[in-house]
C-alpha cells in the first residue's frame, strides 16, 4: 500500500528496494513485494542533520478564506450511505505564486462535534495519499468491490473527533503545483513547512477549530511528517509568542522513527517469524552497515538481502498472514463486504472510484485537470532532497514540551514492525512508568503497552497489519479515543 517506503528505508543501505503491483501498476493494487539492488546515484542516507525548520512561513503565505468553506462542503459523495455528520473537501493554496495547493477531506464528528479535537491524519511514502486513511483505513466509508458504492464503517475515527486527512505534500494524489519543478524539491523539511502554511490557511476557513485541541497522527513515513510539523508548529507559536495552533498531542503507527534500529528490526522480524533464515539474519547482521553514516555496502550484505527478498516477495509484508490480491478487476456487483474483514483489493476499489470525474466532482478534487491519474503511491515526486536519519531528538523535544506522546504498532506487520519500534524507543533510554501490561478490548487483549516517564506511550496493536485500523478497525477506534482523552490503556 505504502509502496515508496520501501524505496525509502533502505536507502541507508545504499540498496535501494522497490515494490511493483504485479496485477497492474498503475492500479496500485496488491502490492507484491521485492526487493532490488542498485547503487543509488544520490547519496540521502549519510544526511545526518537534524530537522530543520524552513522559515518561509509569513504573512504572504496566509489569505482570507471567508466563503470557502461553504464552497468546499460535500454534500453527498457518489454511491455514500446515509450519514449524519458534515464533510468536507477541496484545495488550500500553500504557495500562490508558484501555485501550489494541497488537498483535503475533512469528516466532522458524528457527535460533539463542537467539542471534540480536531485530528490531522498523514499517510506516509513519501508518496502516498492520506485518503488511503480516508477510504481504506479509519475514515467513515469504505469502498465496495464494485468500485462505485461505499459502505459505512462504524469503527471510524470521526466517533472520536474531527477528522482531517491531508495529501501531502504537492504531487500526491489530488495534490499538485502548477511549478513542476516544485517536485524536484520535495523533502521532509519542505513537507513540514506547506503542512504548516495548510493548516494556518485552513483555520482561516473553519474558524471555529482555531482554539479546538489540535492532534496530529499518522503512520508508516508519517513518521516523519508528525513530529516535524509538530515541530514546525511549536516553533511558530514560541516565535509568535503565542498559541497560533493549539497542540497538544501526537501519535505514529508502524512508524519510520530511527533509520538503524528500524533496519535491525525488520530483519530481526522476518527471522523470528520464520520468513528468512537464522543465517540470514546472522549474515545481515554481520556484513551489513546500518549506521547513517554507511556510503557503501559489501557483497555479503547485498547477497542476504537478495535472500530476504525472495523470501518476502509472495507475501504482503505490511501484514505477514493476510491473503493475497489476485485480482484488479472490480465487480459490476457489489460483494458483500464486511469492516472486519479486510479485502485485499480494496486498494483497487478505491483507485477505480477516486478517478470516476463524478467523484472528484463531488470532492472538489482535480479542478485543474492534472495530467495524471488519482494514485495512492504516485510516481510524480521522484527526488526527496532531505530525511534525517532518525526522529528522536523530535519526541524528546515534545516530551519537554508537555505535548502527549503515543507510538502504537500493529504486530503483524513486517514493514515496519514492532521490534523496529522497540528498539527505536529503546535508544531513547526512558525510565518505564507503567510497567508492560495487556490492554483490554470486548474482554479480548487488544495489545500491549508500556507507558515511560516524560509521557511517552507505547502500544501494540495485536494481529493487526502496517495500516493498523485496516486490520482492527475496533482495537484502533479504542486506541485512538485513549489517546485523545489521554488516558493510558488497561
Ligand atoms: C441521523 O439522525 C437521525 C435523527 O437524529 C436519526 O434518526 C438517524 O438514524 C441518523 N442516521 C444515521 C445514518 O446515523
Ligand atoms: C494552477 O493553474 C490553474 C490554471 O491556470 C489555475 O486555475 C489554478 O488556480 C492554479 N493553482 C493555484 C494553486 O494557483
Ligand atoms: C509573551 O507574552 C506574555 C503574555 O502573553 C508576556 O507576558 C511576555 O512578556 C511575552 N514575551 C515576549 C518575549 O514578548
Ligand atoms: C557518523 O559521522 C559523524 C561525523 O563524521 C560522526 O560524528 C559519527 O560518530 C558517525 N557515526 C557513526 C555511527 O559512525
Ligand atoms: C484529473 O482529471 C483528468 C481529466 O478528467 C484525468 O485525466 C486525470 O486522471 C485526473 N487526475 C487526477 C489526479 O485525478
């Protein structure tokens, strides 16, 4: 689903490893897995820097938004069920000149709404749309097999708040910029300055969020994206002296957090859960650099990862037992579908609606006419100048700060697993607070969680995937509603 990832993480390894959809590429459907060495001709992986804010973000950069929003709300989308709640979609302008705007779709809250917080969703990639969060994840409709009605999904997170999902940044999905050499300069440091520019403009539009609690989350590369514009957000508030954008909270799933120990980790998963061998592991171990500082690698190294790969290509890594999508065909007739149980196509379904011209009509999307298609992973942003190698000195940041901290992983995942964010959270050497423990749901164990002194919350999502309220679309709800009220999990 997150197809860029791939490409991503091992970029620190100088291998650089990609997925291809085998029924169709274009479909981004199922996305069966491999892995393929090259050597890179940019090196991003020895870029050790830490985050830096852009300081680009001024006055000229906000406008009046008086009138939009009534212009932006959905009134129905094609094939929807009833529903109660308001929605939202259409383009906030981050940068006029060069004319690039982003996307959004917002979900009020099925109830209280006027005083639930508002909760800013990112999917990651870097590359991929948040409205996989929307449609396949934890948004309020689910698409069925025929690629032109949606279903209700009563786990979704506007149960908990006021759902904003963002593409991000220009160049994915319905994202774009009229510069297109603005995509050559696409980054993380880029991505958290237009998220910023997005959301400053966006309150101007919906005024009465403006002193709502504010939380952002996402997963996967989003690991990145949430706490640099929590970031970016703390910053501009203490420049301003004032509350610009009330923060108060994040949370990462199967999170990119720190480049080495997410790379151990996997490996470390794969050998465990007996998809690659111990003399694999032992092997990868032994010849591969992990450091961020690695500019080459051995043949040793790149002979076991060429193992690991034909050992991870029939199955979907971003949740190990889950069925294969042989199919990128959808029904005239809807199949009956169910919450849960996630259907290993409903990446296709989701692409055949989204570029129906009746939906993007109805979204407010693509008024531009863009070239290309609605992809979930797209292939318009090809360089990604900047990415540190690790996140941490961020969560610390806001562990000082008093901003709540919550890192949840589904267990089945092997993309970004839990061990990965075990050792990642390791490396941050927290005193524990709450001592590991089951959490709790329908009598059921939901998961696990340790809670660290500074406010730092661990969670395991169990039996669920890398898209975690894909999987355990109730387990998530429960965690999500934890989160929000800021109560730990039993
Ligand atoms: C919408 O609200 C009405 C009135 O409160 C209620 O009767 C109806 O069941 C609700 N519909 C849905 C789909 O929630
Ligand atoms: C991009 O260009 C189109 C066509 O000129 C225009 O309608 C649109 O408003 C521009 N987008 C932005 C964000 O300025
Ligand atoms: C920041 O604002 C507070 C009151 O809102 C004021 O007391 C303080 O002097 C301000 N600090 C600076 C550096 O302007
Ligand atoms: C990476 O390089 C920097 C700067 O040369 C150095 O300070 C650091 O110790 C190196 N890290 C590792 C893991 O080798
Ligand atoms: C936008 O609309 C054009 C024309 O209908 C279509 O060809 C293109 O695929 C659409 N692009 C996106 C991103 O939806």
């Amino acid at each position: 689903m997150e197809s860029k990832l791939f490409c991503w993480i091992l970029l620190s390894l100088l291998i650089l490893s990609c997925f291809v959809s085998q029924t169709n590429e274009k479909m981004q459907g199922q996305t069966l897995v491999y892995l393929y060495k090259s050597r890179l001709k940019q090196n991003f992986g020895v870029d050790t820097s830490l985050f830096k804010v852009i300081n680009h973000v001024n006055e000229a950069n906000v406008h009046p938004q008086v009138g939009l929003k009534e212009e932006d709300r959905i009134e129905r989308l094609p094939g929807q069920p009833l529903a109660n709640f308001s929605q939202y979609g259409g383009y906030v302008t981050v940068h006029k000149s060069a004319g690039r705007a982003l996307y959004y779709y917002f979900v009020e809250a099925h109830h209280s709404k006027n005083s639930l917080p508002l909760l800013l969703w990112l999917n990651g990639g870097p590359g991929c749309s948040s409205l996989a969060g929307a449609l396949l994840e934890l948004g309020p409709f689910r698409v069925h097999s025929d690629g032109k009605t949606l279903y209700t999904n009563k786990f979704s997170w506007n149960y908990a708040a006021n759902v904003l999902f963002l593409e991000s940044p220009a160049g994915v999905g319905f994202s774009y910029s009229n510069t297109t050499s603005d995509y050559d300069k696409s980054g993380d440091s880029r991505t958290a300055a237009d998220n910023y520019v997005f959301l400053v403009n966006w309150l101007e539009r919906f005024p009465e969020y403006k002193d709502r609690d504010f939380y952002i989350s996402g997963e996967s590369y989003a690991g990145h994206y949430v706490p640099q514009l929590a970031h970016t957000i703390l910053y501009h508030n203490k420049k301003a002296n004032k509350t610009i954008i009330n923060l108060k909270g994040s949370i990462i799933g199967n999170a990119v957090i720190n480049d080495e120990t997410d790379e151990q980790g996997m490996v470390d998963y794969f050998g465990s859960h007996a998809i690659i061998s111990d003399q694999d592991v032992y092997q990868i171990h032994k010849y591969c650099d992990f450091s961020p500082n690695a500019t080459t690698q051995s043949r040793e190294c790149e002979a076991s990862y060429g193992a690991l790969e034909d050992n991870i290509i029939d199955i979907n890594v971003y949740n190990i037992y889950a069925p294969m999508c042989f199919s990128s065909d959808v029904t005239t007739r809807p199949k009956k579908a169910s919450i849960l149980e996630f259907d290993p196509c409903s990446t296709n379904y989701m692409y055949v609606y989204l570029n129906r011209p009746e939906v993007q009509e109805a979204l407010h999307a693509n008024v531009t006419k863009l070239t290309h298609d609605w992809e979930l992973c797209g292939d318009t942003i090809q360089v990604w100048r900047d990415s540190p190698s690790t996140i941490i000195p961020l969560l610390k940041e806001f562990m000082s700060s008093g901003i709540r901290v919550w890192i949840f992983s589904g267990d089945i995942d092997g993309r970004v697993p839990v061990t990965s964010t075990k050792y990642s959270i390791n490396k941050m050497k927290l005193p524990v607070k709450i001592a590991w423990h089951p959490w709790f749901l329908n009598k059921e164990v939901g998961g696990y969680t340790q809670v660290y002194e500074g406010d730092l919350t661990f969670a395991t999502v169990r039996e669920a995937g890398h898209q975690v309220p894909s999987y355990q679309p109730a387990r998530a709800l429960s965690l999500i509603k934890h989160f929000l009220e800021g109560k730990p999990l039993h």
